[in-house]
C-alpha cells in the first residue's frame, strides 16, 4: 500500500506543478490590441495583408518582394516601428470603436 500512496502523491505534486505552470503561461499572453496599425514595408513576399498603398494590386497575398514600401500588413498598435516598419495608418481594433 506504501507505493501506491506514494505514487498518487507523486501523480498530485505532478499535476500541480503542471497547473502552474500553464497559469504563469497564460498570464504571459498580452491583451487584445486597442488598435492596429498598418505596417508597410515589412510584408514578406506572398504575405500581405490586402492592396499596396501604390495601388499597383487589390488583393492580399500579392507582394512580389520581400520588404517593399508598398506592402504592409495589421500589427498590434506600437509594434510597427519596433519591427523596422512605417506606420501607414491606424484603426481601432474591433469592438473597441469608441465613436
């Protein structure tokens, strides 16, 4: 009997730690975005977020190079500059439209 209480007080302290473990995770995890902003020049090719700011196509997906000026993609308010991008424009996340 020794063993088994042992090995379910192993399995309890186990499990715990477990749940500690993913509650400092999830308190890790920042909030929702107020606002996003338009980030050009940091798209990769294939991996922009709708039209150019040129015009020269509509549609997301169609960044020919990696970088270009042109393409941009939504990133979370503030983030832009940090990643070497410029800030094209910025809107409010949804649901948090104050207007």
């Amino acid at each position: 009997m020794d063993k088994r209480k042992t090995l379910n007080a192993t399995l309890a302290g186990l499990m715990s730690v477990g749940l500690l473990v993913a509650a400092n995770h999830a308190q890790a995890v920042p909030d929702q975005p107020e606002a996003w902003e338009k980030c050009a020049g940091v798209a990769k090719k294939g991996m922009n977020d709708c039209g150019a700011l040129d015009g020269s196509h509509g549609c997301a997906g169609q960044a020919k190079t990696d970088n270009s000026p042109e393409e941009w993609v939504y990133v979370p308010q503030g983030t832009c500059k940090k990643i070497g991008g410029k800030v094209a424009k910025v809107k409010p996340a949804k649901g948090m439209d104050k207007s």
